[in-house]
C-alpha cells in the first residue's frame, strides 16, 4: 500500500524510522517546522533548522526513497517573544526558494496568547505575499477549540487566503466540523494518547466524509509512532473499507492537496 | 458494518479501558487529598457517557474545553493539562 505521511518531525526520527516507512509503502514525507522541545536561543538557531530541513533532511530521506519536503515558519510555541519571531519570519522568503519547500507552516497557536495571534497574522501576511500554501497547527487538549476558532477568523478575515490552499492540523470531534464549513483542509493526527486513534479518526471519516481531509502521524521527539498512518489504513481495511477508499485517505488526498505546491512532486 | 461486527471488534478494547477508568477513580478516591478541576471535569465527562446523543466524544470534548473566546493577556507556559482552569 502506498502513502504519503503528510506531517512529521523526521529530523528527531532515526533512519530505522525512514526505513520502516520505507517498507510500509510510505512515497513522500512532509515536514514542517516545528517546535524542538527546547526554546532556541536566537534566530541563527532557526537558520540552522530551515537549512537541515531543506538541505541536509532531503538528502536522509533519498538513501531510503523517500521524497522529502518542508514547511517553514516560527512555531507557535515559540511565538510569545514577538521580537524573535519577527527576524526569524525575515530569514523566510529567501528560504523558499529551496525546491523542498511547499509553504508556511506549521503556524498557529499554543496557548491562544495575544502574542501568538499577533505572530499568527505575522506568517499569514508572509503566506499571503508569497502566495504559499499554509499548515496550521491547533493548540493542544484543552486550548484546542478556543484556538481552532480564534485560527479560523484570522484566515477567515484576509480575503487574500484561499480555504482550499489552507491544511488545519491536529482535528478532532470537536473541531472537525467547523473546519471543513470554512472549505479548508482538515488534517487528523494519530497520537496514542493525546489527538486521535486510529479508530477515532475512521469514526470521523465515516462521520464527515472523505473529502480535503489527510491522517498524519506528526512523530516528532516525544510519543509518537511513525507507522501510526500505515497501521491506521490496516483498521479502515478490517472496518471494511475498500482499498480504493483506504488509498484515497493515505494518498490521492494528501497528493491533491499538496500538489497545490509547484514544488511537490513525487516523480511517478 | 453491523453492530455485531463492530462489538465484535472493539468490545474488549472498551471493556479494558472502562476498568482502567473505574480502577483509576478508585485509586484516586483512595488517596488522600482534595479533587482538584480536572477530576471534577473528568466526573462531568462520565455524565455525558450515559447520554442518549450520539456525539458523546464531540460532548466529553467539549467539557475539557476552554469556552471563553478572547486571546489570554500572555502565555506563561507552554503545556496543556487536558482539562481547563478558569484563572481568578
Ligand atoms: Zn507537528
């Protein structure tokens, strides 16, 4: 079965893991930028990051066969110092220019502090200018809903924004709904405690429908499982799932929506 | 799928995690001390399990959530706690 794991953190991942996916039919791996369970101490620090993830990671990924592409931007977690976040949006746009980059992400909110709704517009206005796709990500547990919404009417509100080009992460039951009415993307992450399990994302795929939504792992350092999307297609097929339908979640999908991006290509 | 199915394939799953749940209240129950709001969020979830509506997840959700609407003045942490806490 082939798949396209749309979100994950493979710089904090072994080549067991490229291996793994490799073997499990994994084509392509996206990987924004995200927090690195510690506060870089200077926007130097997030040069060296958008260089490993555009120079260094897709070369990893090659000795596996595995395309690998990026996202850039500051994440939210490390949005509160809004003097930071601002030379480290300055180091971007010469970034994308690098041919494994497909947009702003992953951007969004943490804990739905003013000055990560400030840094949030900061990148949308970055998207907006450069005309990139964007990935979001939606704060966790209990600050989730609040986020999503307070997310939402910031893309809502700048007209330049197109729902279609826009991927809202890390959906659950609560949040699923509003997301699709907008016409953006919802994306489901399988965690095997906070976010989703395997057989919660099915129950809102048979909820919901199949349409612009993706499963990810987004395996990062902490708990994760980077096989979380193959063994998540294993459970659509014993839900009775057709393989047509299991292939269009784990492929056509994340391939539609990426392809938005003249930089994702997967060469087949 | 059929309901047989789907009991078929999930029961004992849901039958473990229900135990750890009672198990889980007991042991805390044992200990010494005061609830504190994420228990009382977590006693408010079970409420809703016993529910007629078929949303019950979007329902269990929704009580961890934080329903106030405007942007918090500053971030001072950076985790969640998976319940929410109205700061006095
Ligand atoms: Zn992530």
């Amino acid at each position: 079965m082939r798949y396209i794991e749309p979100h994950a953190h493979m710089v904090s991942r072994t080549t067991d893991d490229y291996e793994r996916m490799a073997l499990a039919g994994c084509e392509a791996v996206c990987e924004p930028a995200f927090w690195a369970g510690f506060d870089r101490s200077s926007p130097a620090g997030f040069f060296d990051y958008f260089s490993q993830l555009t120079e260094h990671e897709p070369k990893r990924a090659a000795k596996f066969g595995l395309k690998h592409f990026c996202w850039l931007c500051i994440n939210s977690k490390e949005a509160e110092d809004v003097k930071l976040a601002e030379e480290v949006i300055a180091l971007i746009p010469k970034f994308l220019k690098r041919p494994n980059v497909l947009g702003i992400g992953e951007i969004g909110l943490n804990k739905n502090s003013r000055n990560e709704l400030r840094v949030l517009e900061m990148q949308v206005e970055l998207a907006a200018k450069f005309n990139q796709l964007i990935l979001v990500h939606t704060p966790h547990l209990e600050d989730k809903l609040k986020g999503t919404k307070l997310i939402l009417d910031v893309l809502k509100n700048d007209k330049r924004i197109q729902p279609g080009r826009v991927i809202i992460d890390h959906v659950e039951e609560h949040t699923v709904e509003m997301v699709l009415n907008c016409g953006m993307w919802a994306g489901m992450t399988l965690y095997p405690e906070t976010k989703c399990t395997p057989a919660r994302a099915i129950d809102i795929l048979e909820t919901y429908g199949s349409e612009n939504i993706w499963m990810n792992s987004a395996c990062d350092w902490g708990v994760s499982d980077p096989l979380a999307v193959p063994k998540t297609a294993l459970e659509m097929k014993k839900r009775g799932h057709l393989a047509s339908a299991v292939e269009k979640i784990i492929f056509q999908n994340p391939k539609k929506f990426l392809r938005q991006s003249k930089n994702f290509k997967l060469g087949i | 799928m059929t309901r047989q199915q789907i009991l078929d394939l999930y029961f004992l799953d849901a039958r473990h995690k229900l135990i750890e749940i009672a198990a889980f209240l007991d042991r805390v129950e044992r200990a010494e001390g005061k609830d504190d709001f994420r228990l009382k969020s977590f006693r408010a979830a079970l409420a809703k399990l016993d529910d007629k509506k078929k949303n019950r997840a979007k329902e269990v959700l929704m009580i961890f959530s934080d329903l106030t609407t405007k942007p918090i003045g500053k971030a001072t942490g950076k985790g969640a706690v998976g319940a929410w806490q109205k700061i006095k």
